[in-house]
C-alpha cells in the first residue's frame, strides 16, 4: 500500500478453480510482485481488513498468508502499523524482467495463433517450468 496515498500497490486475485489454497495463492501473488518490482522493499500490503472485504475470505486465511511471508523474510508485520515488503526481498532487474516478458508474449501469441486454447498453454508451461527446474537437477 502506497502510504502517502493510501492506495494499495497489490490487489489480490484468486483463482477457485486452480486447487490452489487461498492462503498459498496470495503467498505466489506477493512472491511473484516482490520479484518483479511491482512491490519493492517498505511497501505496505492491504491490511488483513482490505483483503478480507475485497475477497470475501476467512481473515485467518489472509493471517496465514502474511505469517509464511514473515516466515520467508519477505514481509515484516509491526504491530499497530501494517505489513510490509522487507529491504532483503529479491527480484528480477525490470530490464531483465522486460526481455523476458516481450518473449514470453511472443511465445503465447504464436501458440495462440497455433490453435491452443489458455489451458493448453498453461500445461506446455507447466510442464516447461517443471522439466527446468526438476530434470536438470537429476
């Protein structure tokens, strides 16, 4: 949440239909703003009262969320004052990021011009992402 203003810099979405639990799809969605600079160290997160209104959830759902954050050093909570994004958070460099999204949009423009549908993408993806990170390691 940008403080001056009181806008939030993340506004959370979920996804029933991925099997994903709540909890672990706001973990990935703050993850995923930390490493790509949407999110940068000392930036507030909505507070658990805004995610709970916006999203219609258990506010121990959004309390576990922010607690695995804290866990990973990713977050810190203080008291009376919010959550917020730590200054050791990671990210990609946005130049970095910025190549690698023009190829990624590239990539999903000709499998979309092949025929596949979104969830076709989602699987090659996935399965890319997979073969990455598991096989090399075997």
């Amino acid at each position: 949440m940008d403080v001056d203003k009181g806008l939030p810099s993340i506004e959370f979405r979920l996804d029933p239909a991925s099997g994903v639990p709540t909890y672990l799809q706001l973990v990935q969605q703050v993850t995923h703003a930390i490493r790509l600079g949407i999110l940068q160290p000392g930036d507030q997160l909505p507070t658990v009262k805004q995610v709970v209104e916006r999203l219609v959830i258990n506010p121990n759902t959004v309390l576990k969320a922010y607690r695995a954050l804290d866990q990973e050093g990713l977050v810190q909570g203080r008291r009376g004052e919010g959550t917020f994004v730590t200054a050791g958070s990671q990210r990609i460099l946005a130049t970095d990021h910025k190549a690698l999204r023009d190829a990624l949009d590239r990539w999903v423009r000709r499998a979309r011009e092949a025929g596949l549908d979104e969830a076709a993408i989602k699987a090659i993806f996935a399965q890319a992402l997979h073969s990455s990170f598991f096989e090399q390691a075997a």
